[in-house]
C-alpha cells in the first residue's frame, strides 16, 4: 500500500531493514556452527568405537578402525589411537610414542586361541633369524597372554606400546608386559606390516581406502 503524501510503500520493508535481517540470520547460522556437537564414534560391525582414549598421561585420537575377518566370521573389530593421526605404516612401526590397539571381540575366543594367532602374524612379517634373537621376550609374552582365560564377544583386549614396552590388558585385567623395541616393531607388523592379517584392516587402520581382504 501507498501513502498519498510520501509514496512510500509501507508494505515492503525498508532495505536497510531486510540487509540487518539478513545479517542477524548468518550471525545465528554461524553460532549453531559454532555450537554443533562433537563428531559422534565411528560405528565398525555395530561396535561404537570412541574417537579418543586417554593412555599414560597422553590424549590419544583415533587413527582407523577395522573389522577383522576370518572367511564369513567376524572375529574382532580393531581401532588405533595415537598422537597425531597418519596413514604412514612407518610413522606408526617406527613410533616412541604411546599408541594404544584396541580389538574388541566379535566372538567367543580363548587366550591361547590370540596368541596362536599373533604368533603366526610375527611369523609372517619377522625372518627367523629376528625371531631367534627375539624368542625370550616372545616367551614371556605368550605365557602372560595365556593367562587370560576365556574371551567373549564385546570383551576388550588393550594392546599399549609406548617406549618400546608393550603392555596388554584383556577384560580390563593387565596380563603383563614386555620391554623390547623390536618386539613393539614386530608385533605392530601383524596389522601393519608386509605381510598383515588383513590387507582391508591395514587400510582401515591407516585411514585408508579399504583394499582387498
């Protein structure tokens, strides 16, 4: 509508008012920014995987997860935390760092049944003249991990390696631990190393693109 004397249209609001009111919606659009919720955990096979761990002191984020596969079983889901996130394998084998391993499990497995399995991963990736210099500190880590007894699924087994130690906890219970660096390297190139249990999980872990299992 037009008023007789002015010819202002009273109707259609002033521009200075529509730029404030423009500028009043960005400022609350940037504000609900601002405020938005943290990143919610990765969901790996239906297993909620926390985007941070607390281990030694040190403020650990989350690298990659994966899930562990054994022909059409799912056997536990993986997730590492460090420092600073990278998909160098290197960065993570090579690291003083602490660094924390998390397999939670899938289905019911036994102690021995975990540590037969990492004992064929080093295997794998170690020559045996490595295994041979190795083979106290291997002993003593197979006798402690065998102490664990029975695991079901949802259990959490908590691998730490920091300064060249290796620590394990299996259902909140610390089994032992073991100080070697090259046993920290060896046992990190289960999942890591040329010759991984899984190539996908590998990938997964350096938050990478999955390859084939």
């Amino acid at each position: 509508m037009t008023h007789p004397n002015t010819g202002i249209d009273r109707a259609r609001p002033a521009r200075g008012s529509l730029l404030r009111g423009t500028f009043a919606a960005l400022a609350l659009a940037a504000a609900g920014l601002c405020a938005a919720p943290p990143a919610l955990a990765l969901t790996v096979a239906n297993v909620e995987v926390p985007q941070q761990q607390s281990v030694a002191g040190s403020d650990l984020v989350l690298n990659g997860a994966g899930l562990r596969q054994r022909f059409v079983f799912h056997v536990y889901v993986a997730a590492l935390y460090r420092q600073q996130p990278t998909k160098d394998a290197e960065a993570v084998l090579n690291s003083a760092e602490p660094q924390l391993l998390r397999l939670t499990l899938l289905r019911d497995i036994t102690s021995k049944a975990l540590t037969d399995a990492l004992n064929d991963g080093l295997k794998a990736n170690c020559t045996e003249a490595e295994l041979r210099d190795m083979a106290g500190t291997i002993a003593h880590f197979e006798d402690f991990m065998k102490t664990g007894g029975e695991g079901a699924s949802g259990d959490l087994v908590d691998i730490v390696f920091n300064q060249g130690t290796v620590s394990v906890s299996f259902k909140g219970k610390a089994l032992g631990e073991v100080k070697d660096p090259r046993f920290a390297t060896a046992l990190l190139k289960v999942w890591l190393g040329a010759h991984p249990a899984q190539e996908s999980l590998k990938a997964a872990l350096l938050g990478q693109e999955s390859k084939s299992n």
